[in-house]
C-alpha cells in the first residue's frame, strides 16, 4: 500500500481543500458530503503541473477520491488518484493508498515550541 501526505481543509459548506507536498501539482479543491456517522466521501481536483521551463505548464489533472472515518481527533481511511490527460482521459488510477490524520490545534502566540 502506498502512504502519502496531504493538508486537507473540510469547510461547513461542503468544500474541501487539498494541499500536497512538492512540485507538480497544485493546490486542489473540491467537495465532500457524509455518508453516515463518522463516515465521509471526499474528491479534489489538482492541476497536474510540468516543471519549468516547460513551454505548456499544464500536463493534466489529478483527481484524489477519499473515503475517511473520524473519530475524535482521528482519521483514518483510504484514498484513490486518478492521473487525467487535458480531455480527461483516464492515464492511471492508483488504489489502496491509506490515510491517517489528526487535526492542527490551534497554538497560542508564544506557546511552549513542540
């Protein structure tokens, strides 16, 4: 199984934001809805991004789907990425990738360094 990192950001109004590490892809952004107690479906939509100084900045796309369970401070789930071509076409689709997660606590100005 593969292990990625991702800062998501869950707004009240059903969008998402997804933040991946590296070059390559951009922020993405998206939605998610519950699909029982605890339970949650996720999609975001990157860009898929050439390095410079690449003449067509813009390779594609990448679709993250994600399906999470939370509870308390704990998330957990899988997730699958789609590597799509400029009309969509489906390139590969990566499955079996978990996710694990803990929110950021809000730390005070001039809080004890962790």
């Amino acid at each position: 199984k593969s292990v990625f990192t991702v800062l998501l950001t869950c707004h009240v109004d059903g969008t998402v934001t997804a933040i991946l590490p590296g070059f390559g892809d951009s922020p993405g952004t998206g939605s998610w809805v519950s699909t029982g107690n605890g339970q949650f479906a996720m999609t975001t939509l990157h860009f898929d991004l050439n390095p410079p100084p690449s003449n067509n900045p813009l390779n594609g796309f990448l679709k993250l789907r994600y399906s999470v369970s939370v509870n308390g401070a704990t998330m957990t789930g899988s997730a699958e990425t789609i590597n799509l071509d400029l009309t969509g076409a489906v390139l590969q689709d990566t499955t079996g990738i978990t996710l694990t997660g803990t929110p950021i606590a809000v730390e005070q100005i001039g809080a004890p360094l962790m």
